[in-house]
C-alpha cells in the first residue's frame, strides 16, 4: 500500500499534506497498520470477533427495546 501524492502547481505545503492525509485514510492503510501491529493468532481474533459480535447484537437488541417502548 503506497500512498503517493504529486504536488499541484501554485499548492501549498499545507493543501498537499491535507490531500495526502485524506488518501491515507480512504487507502485504510492506518487501519491496516494498527491491525498489524501485534501479532493476533487466528484462534484469538476469531474469538475476539465472536465477542464483538454479541456485543454489537446485544447492543442492537437493547435499543430495539427501548424505542419499542
């Protein structure tokens, strides 16, 4: 994943750094790099999947209920 950003003619230093932060974040190469910075073994990203997964549907449930009154 490399990002790479020509500068415009008559751009500033402040316009290209704005451009090149922005392909940054759309490329999701931050996400990718915090996600690799430690070693996960498969077992335990499955298993931490598995707990997001009931929380993000416990979490659905509860505000099912509260606007069901």
């Amino acid at each position: 994943m490399v990002v790479t950003v020509k500068l415009r003619d008559g751009e500033s230093f402040d316009s290209l750094l704005r451009r090149f932060n922005k392909e940054v974040m759309e490329g999701g190469v931050m996400k990718d790099l915090r996600r690799r910075r430690w070693f996960i073994p498969k077992g335990e990203q499955r298993r931490m999947d598995e707990r997001k997964g009931r929380r993000r549907a416990r979490l659905q449930r509860l505000r099912r209920e509260q606007e069901e009154g």
